[in-house]
C-alpha cells in the first residue's frame, strides 16, 4: 500500500475559514490498499470533507463510491466510512476551508453528497496527482498553485453542453435505418474509447447512441404506420429491423400497444 499524507498544523478551522477563498487543511492518497480502510468520525471536523475515487469503492453514509466519483462532507457533519480493497485502488481526499468555499462549491456545481463522474476521469486523476505532488513539497501550508490546481479539480465536475454538431456524423450514421455501423466503430472516428463517447453523447442527447437509434427508428415506424397502410413486416424492414418480432415486441414497449393497434388509433 501507499500513502500520502499533507496536514497543516490544524486539522479543523481556528481562523482559517477568514483566509481569502480558499485554504488547504490537509489532503492525501492511498493506493493499492490490501485490506479496508473505515473512519468513524463522531465528533465532526470544522471543514469541509471531500473524498474522490480515482478507482476502487468507497463506502460512505450507505452510499457506494465509484471510479470518477466524489462525496462532499460538509462541516460539522458527522461520517463513517470504508475504503474497499481494491486491486489498483486509488483513492485521495482532501479537507479545506476558506470566506468562499460556499461561492466556488456553487459555481462548480459540488454539492453536499455524491458528485457523480461526468466522463472527465482521467482529467480529474490528473489534477489531483498534480496537487497530491505540489502538496509534497509544500512546508508550513499550501501553494497558490494547489489551491488553484484544487479549484480546476472542482471545476471538472461542472455538468458541460458539448455542442451538438459535436457528433453530426455519428447522429447521420445512426439515423440511417439501414446502417449497421456499431458504437465502438463511431468512437474510433473520433480517436476515443468507446466508453468515453458514449458518456459524452449521452450528456449532450440524453441517451446513449445505441438508445438514441433505436428512438429514431420507432418513430420513423410510428410515422409509417400512421401515414401508410404498409404491412408491419414491411415497416420493420424499412426502420432497420431485421425480425418483426422483435421490432413488435420493443414497439409495444415503447408505446404501450402493438403496432396494429396503434395504427388503428390513426
């Protein structure tokens, strides 16, 4: 196991919470641990509390953390919780206080709880192995550069509208109802894991490109069978659905009744 530890000389908030903007009490890691880890703090700490799972499980207040997940603590609020071991276990917290701790948390949109990942991990693995290190050579207190490192880690967690001509070619590729073109082939157009564009996509449609065609797909069969008298089978074809059956089955899920019936409220 590893650890790391950057602790100013007070653990809670004896006039630091006048320090301008914000200050770093004390901050570190632990990684690669062989067994769990449990905090149970009763008595509550003055400051603020964020704990950040780089990989592994964290265990906090009947919640489970995972990996580019983060839970804020705020002060006076008694915790409990575990570290899970974990093969390849990341883990790093962080306690700071500070006249406009509450300003920043509100404009980076942290909230009291779990902050969950926003497809910006390895951006936020990043900043925070910057910070853990700019810590180790810090001697009475933090840098202006953690501080701000520690801020850009925050900001990472700020719900981001990618526009959406982002992904105009994947969006006319699954809108083709006879493409058979597959998400992890659409992610290597763009030269990233599959994993990441569908997290990406999905926080600018609000699905994911697997859901986003089979919706186009419905209602392009809705149409259908509203504006034609087409047989079912026909219409499952033409919306890029090799088995009616199947395509009957998804419909009434979708609409709530098979296609004839749904056709017969035309």
């Amino acid at each position: 196991m590893k650890a790391f530890y950057f602790k100013h000389d007070s653990d809670y908030d004896k006039g630091y919470g006048n320090k301008d903007w914000l200050y770093i009490n004390n901050c570190g890691y632990y990684f690669n641990i062989t067994k769990d880890i449990t905090t149970v703090r009763s008595t509550p700490r003055a400051d603020y509390h964020l704990l950040y799972v780089s990989s592994g499980e964290l265990f906090i207040n009947g919640i489970t953390l995972k990996s580019g997940e983060a839970y804020l603590l705020l002060p006076q609020e008694p915790h409990a919780y575990a570290y899970k071991q974990a093969d390849n276990s990341r883990y790093y917290w962080i306690h700071f206080t500070g006249n406009r701790v509450s300003e920043i948390l509100s404009r980076c949109e942290i909230q009291r709880g779990i902050n969950t990942d926003n497809g910006q991990k390895q951006e936020k693995d990043a900043l925070f192995a910057m910070l853990t290190k700019e810590l180790a050579v810090c001697s009475e207190e933090a840098s202006d550069f953690a501080v701000s490192l520690f801020f850009s880690f925050l900001s990472l967690f700020k719900k981001r509208q990618a526009p959406k001509h982002l992904y105009d070619k994947a969006v006319r590729a699954l809108e083709s109802t006879q493409s058979t073109v597959s998400v992890a082939s659409l992610a290597r157009s763009y030269n990233v894991s599959a994993s990441h564009f569908i997290r990406s996509f999905k926080s600018i449609y609000g699905v994911t490109p697997n859901e986003y065609r089979q919706n186009y797909r419905l209602s392009q069969a809705m149409n259908l069978l509203k504006m034609t008298n087409l047989p079912v089978r026909d219409i499952a074809s033409q919306c890029g659905f090799v088995d009616p059956l199947y395509f009957s089955r998804i419909f009434k899920k979708r609409s709530g009744m098979s296609p004839l019936v749904y056709r017969k409220q035309k």
